[in-house]
C-alpha cells in the first residue's frame, strides 16, 4: 500500500497545526519527511503515518476531506439564523445608530462652544495688544 505524501500546508491543515509548527517538527527530525528539489528550493513531502504518530491521530478522522466535509456541515447550522434572531440584531442596530446620532449632534455642539470661546479669545487678546505700536509685517526683526 502506498504512504500518503502531504506538503506542509497540507499536513498542517490534516493536524490542525500552523505551517510553523510543522516546520518546527521538520527542523528537529520529530517527523520523517522526503526532500523534492525544486528550482525554487525544496519542498517537503510529509509521510502520513509520521504524521498522525507524532500527534497521535486516528487515519480515519485525520483525513483531509473529512475535516473539510464536517467543518462545511457546522458552518451551514450556524450560517442560518431564525426571524427573532434577526429582529434582535435589527433592535441593536437601530439602537447604535441612534445612539451614534445623538453622540455625533453633542460633539457638534461641543465644537461650535469651542470656535465660540476660542473667537473671544483672540478678540481679547488683540484688544490687550499695546496701542498705538503698529508695525508692519516685514517689520518683526527691528528692534526697537
């Protein structure tokens, strides 16, 4: 019978583990792997039976299409959500929204004080400026 290669994407997806993982398990000869040379450099091929002894996996439920074919099951449970559900969702919406709205009117509120204040501001401080001292503006650099 003839062993099942995996590349490492592929046996890191059949374990559930990250590609690094993998190549971490590669690196310190925890798993036994065949070296294909390419021009790019080498691929490693995985042998099955390595793979599922080292994080001692059962062949029948480590199968990729297996994992894929229960993942896509649970996906489509949960991708349905009844009426209720829906309408809940629309209720916290509507009220974020409006929450929103009513943050975004105080800020605008809060803005137009400040130009406000800020206008007064430079009113009184031309207004404390010494009188009768003009100077042009190409003027600055002159002592008096």
């Amino acid at each position: 019978m003839a062993e099942t290669l995996y590349s490492i994407q592929e046996a890191a997806d059949v374990v559930g583990k990250s590609v690094q993982t993998i190549r971490r398990a590669l690196k310190s000869k925890k798993i036994h792997a065949k070296k294909q040379k390419t021009p790019q450099g080498f691929n490693y091929l995985i042998e099955e039976g390595a793979l599922f002894a080292l994080y001692k996996m059962d062949r029948e439920h480590g199968s990729v299409k297996k994992g894929l074919a229960e993942a896509e099951q649970t996906s489509l449970v949960t991708e349905y959500a009844s009426k209720d559900d829906v309408m809940d969702q629309k209720r916290t919406l509507d009220r974020l929204v409006d929450e929103n709205r009513k943050d975004k009117e105080t800020f605008m509120r809060f803005v137009k004080v400040f130009q406000e204040r800020f206008t007064a501001l430079e009113n009184q401080v031309k207004l404390l400026e010494e009188p009768g001292k003009k100077k042009r503006w190409f003027q600055f650099w002159k002592r008096a």
